[in-house]
C-alpha cells in the first residue's frame, strides 16, 4: 500500500516500481524544478534508500531520461486520417503544448532529450510522415518538424503572466504595466499607447496559444501552396 502525505510518498520498496518512480519524480520536479531533483532527495521523498532506485535509473541524467521519455509518451499521434493535414499538423501541436503546459519542468527535459527515446522517434516518425504525404520533400519536412516542437516550446514559455512570480498580484503587475504604455508621449509611440491593454493583458492565455498554433499552421500551409 502507499502512504501519501503532504510532504511525502512512502512505497514499499518491493513494490517500488519504475513508473512509480517517475511518478513522483516528475511531481519533484514540477514543483521544484529539474536542479532541485536529486536521486537521494527522491529516494527520501519515496521512503527507500538510494540503491532502491539505481534499480531502475543509474543516476539523475537516466532518471531525466525516464521522465522525458514519459513526457513524448503522453503526446497523442492518433490521428484522423480523414481530416485535412492541415488539422491533423494541429492535433499534434496541440497535444504537444498540452503535455507541456501540464508539466512545468517539460519544457526544459525537452529541450536536452527531444528525440532520444522509442516515444520521441514515434511522434517524430508520425510528424514527418504526415508532413511528407502534404507534399514536402525531407529537408523542408524536416525543419517543419523541428520548428513545430520549439513552436510549442516557445508558446509555453511566453505563456501571458508567466513570468510574474507565484502569489504576486498579477491584476495589480498588470494594472502598472499598461499605465507604464499608456502615458508614454503619444507622438512618440502612438501605437504603443493605442495596444497599451492588449499588450499587457494576462487573463485569456487560450487566445494565447491558438494564435501561436494557427500562426504556424497558416505558415506551413502556405509553403505547402508552392513556396517551398
């Protein structure tokens, strides 16, 4: 059985399975980032001692290896090969910002381990599979691909509001940015004053993304039309 408290997940050691592990490391280091996991801090965290998990990981960078192959394995590559290609390329993106969004420290097992593992090739080989019968030969095909996932990357990592600090007041951060905008010289900087609202607003991060994800698919879909 296991025990869980705030603090802590106590697992048999017997019991103490590779996924198990991933489990609780990914909540680690979600809530306190890829640096502060460690094998000893997990090991406590579990309730077992260090060897119990060399086990499974001969030390951190195999054990981040596990979580980001875990990561790519949550991506979903069903996809409906009736619908347009162009919607297909969306479901990816989609999914793929959602497995990042829900994971605060994917973006950066990402970054180091993209395509190092069975479920990273799997979405690879789909991704470049669909992009090939769209029409683009494999160099084009390929930097699609990878400019999809940084795409994804980048559109998590600028997430409105995302740098403002846990427990701020983001109503008030935001309230001192667009009167910083919006009493700049008019003459200077019309524009800046005109969008001081919308530059600074942090409340609606869907919009957010679903420009990012369609920009990107309009771009693709016009290099499809002939440009390449």
């Amino acid at each position: 059985m296991v025990t869980c408290t705030p603090y802590s997940c106590q697992v048999p050691a017997a019991k103490l399975s590779k996924e198990a592990v991933v489990d609780r490391a990914f909540q680690l280091a979600d809530a306190g980032g890829l640096e502060a996991l460690t094998i000893r801090k997990l090991a406590a965290d579990l309730g077992v001692t260090p060897m119990a998990l060399y086990w499974h990981f001969r030390g951190k960078e195999e054990l981040l290896e596990g979580l980001a192959e875990r990561l790519w394995s949550e991506i979903d590559v069903t996809l409906d090969p009736a619908a347009p290609w162009t919607a297909q390329l969306r479901g990816l993106l989609e999914s793929l910002i959602a497995v990042l969004r829900r994971h605060p420290a994917a973006v950066g097992l990402l970054i180091a381990h993209k395509v190092d593992n069975e479920h990273a090739l799997r979405v690879t080989e789909v991704t470049l599979g669909l992009l090939r019968d769209a029409g683009f030969d494999p160099e084009h095909a390929s930097a699609i691909a990878q400019l999809g996932m940084w795409t994804g990357i980048m559109l998590v990592m600028s997430e409105p509001g995302a740098e403002i600090p846990p427990g701020e007041d983001r109503a008030e951060i935001q309230r001192i940015k667009q009167v910083k905008f919006a009493t700049l010289p008019v003459a200077t900087f019309p524009r800046v004053v005109e969008c001081a609202v919308p530059m600074t607003a942090c409340d609606d991060p869907e919009s957010h993304y679903e420009l990012g994800i369609s920009v990107f698919i309009a771009g693709v879909e016009a290099m499809a039309g002939g440009n390449q």
